[in-house]
C-alpha cells in the first residue's frame, strides 16, 4: 500500500487480470455502461475495455515469444495506468515500460497505482503530449519493441510519431474508437483523417479495419517501413489491431500493393476488389451504379498462425473474459484466411423480400456447393464466402421460398 495519498474524488479499487487499481468511481460521477467518450470523471476508466487489455496482454505475451527477446512497451495515453501495469506483471520478458498522460489528474492515478502494485522498478511514468514523448525515443537506441496507442476516438494523429518510436521488427497496437467516420456516417470526417472513403455497408466494421491499417501502410511507407498485420478485431465500440513493422523500403514498397478499392453494389449486394482506379462503376451483375470505398488496405486482417498462438496461450493464462476471447478466437482463425467482406443474412433477406434464415443452413449449403463458407466475428449472422453475390441470392431463395 502506499501511505499518505489523498485523490480529490470519487474512486474505487479494482482488480483486473494480475492488477489491483484505483479509479474513478463511475458510479458516483453517472457514467453509464455504455459512456465510451471522455467522460465526467476527472480521469479516464472503461471497465468495457478489460477485454481489449486481456486481449493486448495476450498479444503481447505471443509477440514476445515470437521475437524471443526481451522488450520494451511504451503506452503514451495511459490514464490511470492499469495498462501498462498489467503489461509490466502479465507479459512475460517486458522490462521497460514508459507510460504517459497529458492530464495532471491522471499522472497522479497512474503514479499511485504503479507504487501500489510495486513496478516502480519497471514502469516509469512521464506527464507529457504523447507525440512529444514519442519523438524524444525516436532515437535508434531509444525506441521500443512495442507501441500501444490507445485514445479516445481517432489513434491517427498519433501514428506518424508510433511509427519513429518503434524497433525493426516491433509491434504496433492501434485502437480506433471514431467508428462514425470510419463506418460512413461522417464520410467527408473519414477521408480526411484516414485518406480513404468509407461507405455505410453490412461490413463496414471490416471496411473500418482496412481504413485504418491502409492510413497506417501509407504512414508507415513515409518512413520506409512495411507492415504485416497479425491480429485485428471489432468489438463493443472499437477496432483493434496489432501490426509487426519491418524497416526497408522494399518491405514498405511491397505493403503499398496491397492497397485498393472495395467496390459494392446497392442493388444487388455485388462486391468486389480492385487495385487500380477504377472509370467504370457499372455492376457486373444487375447494370446499377456501384458504390466504392478507400483506397484501403486488402491484404489480410488476421494471420492464421498469430491467431492460433493467442488460442493456445488463452489456455495458458487466467484471464477475466477469457470465454468472450476464446469464442472470438475461434471464429478469427478460419475467418483469416476467407475472403473480404461478407454478406449478413438478414439483409440478403430484405433484398428478396424474404424471411430471414439460420446462418448455419445458409453457411452448409454454400459448402456443399464447394464454396468457401465461415462464419465471423463482425456479426453472427455475417458468412464470409467465395461465393458470388448472384450465387448467395440463389441459395438463400431455394432455402427460404415454399417448394
Ligand atoms: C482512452 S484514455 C486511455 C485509457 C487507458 N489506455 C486504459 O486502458 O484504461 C486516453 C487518455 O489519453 C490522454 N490524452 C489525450 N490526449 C493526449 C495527448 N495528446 N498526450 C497524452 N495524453 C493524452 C487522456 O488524458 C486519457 O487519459
Ligand atoms: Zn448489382
């Protein structure tokens, strides 16, 4: 315990993963469950987001296994600190971790919390902008085997200075929780924060996840670096994603290919792909002008092998909501290798003005046609498939309409 430390407001103890922190009671300040912005609280605190932190611990601890080194975290939006905390006592071969917040209020949870659970060792704390503290560790023997960025809204004018502030080879995590813009509702918003058009689709959460790794390459290739991604996800109110950064201008010459366009169909639920631009918008299908979203990225969002780690590792250690990962985990990995975007079901049915049907009915006779057919973790009634849209449209008709 630490003596003699007063904070001037509402707060509680809480434990999370192998941490035990003081915060904001939000309670006391009316914040609901559902309040994900900047709330009344003096400092910031989502319990929501243990799943996000259970989850970054475990990609880290995979991570660390894979570079086989010991490394160094730097968190320069860590609020009360329990992130880099959690860090610091959860993942194995972290030796340093710097962590910052620009709010006084903060700085004075995060120091306490950190004397509380004894990493003083380990964990230094600065009170300073996060893209200053960055910059100051741009220097080759000051950057860091990991960077997690995690703010309110958009990580963008955090990215250039993530990207300085990171080792050959280390890993970037990035969480995005401005989903209006990125989902299409604030469209004019999104290009200009991420370079990219979004459109207001079903998938528009993948569309998110592209928008945002596509602003990283771009970012990313201005400082000859390419990117691999290596785990991504959407939950609650966010997106996640966790990069592996690999210096040279080929590598970043190589991740530049793999931007493009998703170009969809109103109409008739079409989509496709395309990495040239593109003069024509007319559907291949049914006639009707198309729709497109980016440039974005079209390379894969997930890879099979990282996912499948985090699943042997969630056996490994105790997590809070272990169930919630392991169920998304097991989606991910045969969603990693399937195709880009999806269709949900029930607004195939809309379209042909039919019932909505079982995904799993849908998803078993789009297989023994010999599609590729999986389900994902974007909406559980989303099927990522190869198959065409004309093809969905048939299947799910001969499922649905009376004999
Ligand atoms: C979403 S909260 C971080 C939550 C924390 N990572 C966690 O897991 O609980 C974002 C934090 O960034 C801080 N912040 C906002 N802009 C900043 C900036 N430019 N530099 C440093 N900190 C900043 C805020 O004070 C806030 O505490
Ligand atoms: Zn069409």
């Amino acid at each position: 315990m630490v003596e003699g430390f007063v904070v001037d407001f509402p707060s509680v103890v809480v434990r999370e993963g192998k941490v035990e922190v003081l915060v904001p009671d939000l309670v006391a300040f009316g914040v609901m469950p559902s309040d994900y912005a900047p709330s009344r609280a003096p400092v910031f605190f989502n319990p929501v987001m243990e799943f996000n932190r259970d989850l970054s611990v475990l990609a880290f601890r995979v991570f660390q296994r894979l570079v086989n080194r010991e490394i160094s975290v730097c968190e320069p939006l860590t609020s009360q600190g329990i992130r880099g905390i959690r860090y610091a006592m959860e993942v194995e071969g972290v030796v340093r971790v710097l962590v910052s917040d620009i709010n006084h209020h903060a700085f004075e949870l995060a120091q306490y919390n950190i004397l509380r659970n004894g990493v003083q060792d380990k964990v230094t704390l600065r009170l300073k902008e996060a893209n200053a503290l960055l910059s100051g560790n741009a220097a080759p023997m000051k950057r860091f085997d990991v960077v997690d960025i995690d703010p309110f809204g958009s990580p963008v004018s955090f990215l250039d200075s993530a990207f300085r502030a990171v080792k050959n080879k280390g890993l970037v995590a990035v969480t995005a929780t401005d989903l209006a813009p990125l989902c299409g509702v604030h469209v004019k918003a999104c290009v200009r924060k991420y370079g990219g058009k979004p459109l207001r689709v079903e998938y528009c959460h993948e569309l998110a996840i592209r928008l945002l790794v596509g602003c990283m390459v771009q970012m990313a290739a201005k400082h000859d670096m390419g990117l691999n991604v290596l785990f991504s996800h959407s939950s609650d109110h966010y997106i996640r994603v966790y990069v592996q950064v690999s210096y040279g201008c080929q590598k970043a010459d190589e991740s530049l290919k793999s931007m493009g366009y998703v170009l969809h169909c109103f109409n008739c639920l079409h989509r496709e792909t395309t990495h040239k631009p593109f003069n024509d918008l007319t559907c291949p299908d049914c006639c009707a002008k198309m729709d497109y979203a980016g440039p974005l990225w079209l390379g894969k969002i997930n890879n099979a092998e990282f996912i499948n780690q985090l699943l042997l590792e969630s056996q490994i250690i105790t997590l809070g909501t272990a169930r919630k990962i392991d169920k998304m985990l097991a989606i991910l990995k045969d969603e990693a290798e399937a195709s880009i975007t999806f269709y949900v079901l029930d607004q195939v049915g809309k379209k042909l003005c039919l019932p909505a049907t079982s995904t799993q009915t849908v998803l078993t006779a789009l297989q023994d046609m010999g599609y590729q057919a999986v389900p994902t973790h974007f909406n559980t009634r989303g099927i990522k498939t190869s198959a065409p849209a004309k093809v969905m449209r048939e299947t799910f008709k001969k499922i649905v309409e009376p004999k």
